[in-house]
C-alpha cells in the first residue's frame, strides 16, 4: 500500500516538473512549483518515517536515499527558479526529469 502511495507522489512531482518547465506564464511556474513542493515534502517526510521505522537495519542505504531525494529537491528548486527568472535551462530541465524517473525506477524495483 505504501508503496503506492510512493509511486503516486513521484509520477505527480513528475508531471509538476515537467508542467511547470513548460509554462509559459509566470503565475502557472508558480502553481507547478507549489505543487511540487508540498509532494516532494510529503515524499521527504514518508522516506524519514520508513528510516526511523527500518533504523537499526540498512541504515546506510536509507542514509543514501535520503541524501539523494535532497539532491533531487535542490536541482528541481534550482530549475524552478531559472524558469521562474529567465527562459529556464532545458539541460537542467532534463537532468531533474532524469532523476524523478530514476526516483520512480528505484522504489518500482527495492520497496
């Protein structure tokens, strides 16, 4: 069940990112962007709660899952605020897409 939950959250931070990216008006960017924001905290806080859960167990691979969903709210932030400022940068654009589909790949394949 909670693995559905996971999949869910991250195909909507997906279609947030990619909706987002694409605006053309500033007010929509901002929309996309909160969205994003309030799945990837829920995202966040559901990675903390199955680390406190499985603590004395695979303790570094949580510690590494963790690191990398911060990473990946940094670089979406970053992107957000490109295209929030100027025309946005499609590489950038495309690196974040990468790494939410590669987010998706990894709790598909280990949770």
């Amino acid at each position: 069940m909670l693995k559905l939950f996971w999949e869910f959250i991250v195909l909507i931070l997906l279609f947030a990112n990619i909706f987002g990216n694409h605006s053309k008006k500033e007010k929509h960017v901002s929309d996309w962007l909160g969205i994003a924001r309030i799945t990837f905290f829920i995202l966040l806080t559901l990675a903390v709660i199955q680390f406190i859960v499985v603590f004395p167990a695979h303790i570094v691979w949580h510690i590494i899952w963790l690191l990398y969903l911060v990473a990946v709210y940094i670089l979406m932030e970053n992107t957000f605020r490109l295209k929030r400022e100027t025309f946005g940068n499609p590489l950038q654009v495309f690196v974040v897409t990468t790494a939410l589909v590669i987010t998706l790949i990894i709790i598909i394949a280990l949770f």
